[in-house]
C-alpha cells in the first residue's frame, strides 16, 4: 500500500536502541500542504504526519536528501514552533493596511531580544505530531512524492533501500546524556544572566524611544481626513508664572462667557419654556396697548371713520 486517502506513505527504518534492540519501520504520511489561510510557499510545500518525537530540521533535510537528492529542502517547521514564518499570508496582504489600524494586544509590543537562556540542548515534539516542509520548487514536491509512492510499493524486499534515521545527522543525543545537560544548563552563569537580562532591558528601553518620537511625531498633526490624532501624554505647561497666569485668566474668561450664554439661552427645559411664556406675554402686553390706542384715535374723530365712496 503506497496511499491511504490523500496521504503519501513514507516508511523509514528506525534504527535499534538499548531500549528496544531491534530495527523497526516508522511511517510518515505526506501530502501537499493546503493550509486555511494560503501563503506564497504552499505549491512547493508538504505537510508531514506522525513525525518522529526526536525530529529536528536535519533529520528531513537527510530524509528528503535520500528520497530526492541535495540541494532541494528549504526549511522546516514543526507543530508549535514559536519561529515566525517569513512567507506572508496572501489574504492579508490587501488588508494589511486595515490591520495596522486595529489595536494591537499588549503582549504584542514586548521586545524579543533578551530571552531566557535554553534549558533544554534540543526540543522533542509529541507522538504523532505535524510538519511542514518546504522545497525549492514545485517540481520537488512532485518528485519527493512519486519517489514516497515507489519506496513504499517495495515492502519488505527493498528495506534495505529506506533512509535509516538519524544516519548523517548530528544532533545533541538523547538518554541519560541529555538530562545530564539539562541539570548543567539549568543552572546558567551570573554572567549569562546579566547579559540576557541587559540584553533585554536594552531593547525595551529603544522600544519605549521609538513609541514616545512616534507620539510626539503624530501629536497635533491632521490626517488626510483632517482630523488630529489624540495621543497618550500630558500637556507641555508654561515656562513662566506670567504666562500661566495670563492663560488661566483666559480660561475664567471663556468659562464666565459660556456659564452667561448658557443661563440666557436657558439651558433646561422649563427655562425655554419660561422664557416663551414671557416673550408671549409681552407680545399681548403690546397688543392691548396699541389696541386701546387705536379706539382712542377713533373716538377723537368728528363723526366717527368715513370710508371712501
């Protein structure tokens, strides 16, 4: 059997350990990599299951090394790396603009540089986890495919013919010898230490630069809209007393002019509505007067009003 659904078989030969002192066949699934979100690396990737638990970057290169020749493997990653991938996802590259606009969480501005020093000599994943593994072109991905595909047809009579893992590569070994590292590298110098954490302050402290020339940058600054930026920072006070009382009166000034405007307007409902009580009153107060005026004027005349023939 060379395939089991989309999966490709791979079998490689485990070599014998004090452990277990027989060789065994290990079985790695491959297929072309079609992640959710497509990035510029997929057509010449492949995504690996049930990778060994010892697996490192050289391990494949020297599996894909056996299958297709030198010179093809690019990189690989594995399930719960914390390397960044340098390809970009194609779907944000149009929304890259947007995306700058959002706010960022906060753990996202902490500076990388200054990590802790490593404990462990090299990283062991768990039973059955993925990778994926990038070649040079499309061409590889078909040719590492076909060659997975005629290994696996072989069976038994061409064992001889699989990669043996682990042959060409080293890697720090695993056992006793390893957590005999581990209890050293647990326990770093002080002079490690200092130099990772000033390491780290150093990059935090250009961090911090970086954010306060950018706020002062943006400060009172319109946009294409017009609009300023409102930024974190107090507000640069004066340099003498004479300005600052000077600037104080200004704003006793504007705030009396607005408390004025406000109680004269009527701010409240029941003020505008006395206030149209009062305006309506003296509109009829005018009536009235200029009603009686007018009857006065009439009385005064000598017959009373004559309208034209």
């Amino acid at each position: 059997m060379s395939q089991i659904g989309e999966y490709t078989i791979l079998p490689i030969t485990i070599p014998s350990t004090p452990a277990y002192p027989k060789p065994t066949t290990h079985t790695i699934y491959l297929r072309p990599h079609t992640p959710k979100i497509p990035t510029e690396n997929d057509s010449r990737s492949l995504f690996l299951v049930n990778v060994p638990i010892d697996s490192t970057s050289a391990h494949l290169r020297a599996v894909f090394t056996s299958l297709i020749g030198s010179g093809r493997f690019e990189s690989a990653s594995f399930e719960h790396d914390n390397k960044t991938t340098t390809s970009t996802p194609i779907t944000t590259l149009a929304l890259s603009g947007a995306a700058a606009n959002k706010k960022r969480k906060r753990g996202d501005d902490t500076p990388e540089a200054g990590g802790l020093p490593q404990i462990w000599d090299r990283e062991l994943r768990r039973s059955g986890s993925t990778a994926v593994v990038v070649l040079v072109d499309e061409r590889s991905v078909e040719v590492a495919l076909k060659a997975a595909k005629k290994l696996s047809k072989k069976g038994k009579s061409k064992e001889g013919e699989r990669y043996i893992w682990g042959s060409g590569v080293a890697v720090p070994s695993l056992g006793s010898s390893r957590y005999a590292t581990h209890q050293k590298l647990r326990y770093p110098s002080k002079m490690a230490l200092q130099k990772n954490v000033d390491a780290f302050i150093t990059a935090f402290t250009e961090l911090e630069d970086a954010r306060a020339r950018e706020a002062k940058r943006v400060r009172n600054v319109p946009d294409e809209d017009g609009f300023v930026t409102v930024v974190r920072g107090c507000r640069t006070g004066p340099a003498r007393m004479e300005d600052a009382e000077r600037k104080r009166v200004e704003l006793e000034e504007k705030e009396a002019e607005k408390r004025k405007s406000m109680q004269g307007a009527g701010f409240y409902r029941f003020q505008m509505r006395e206030r149209r009580k009062v305006e309506q009153g003296e509109l009829v107060r005018r009536f009235e007067e200029d009603r009686k005026r007018v009857e006065g004027m009439r009385g005064k005349r000598k017959g009373g009003f004559k309208p034209e023939a």
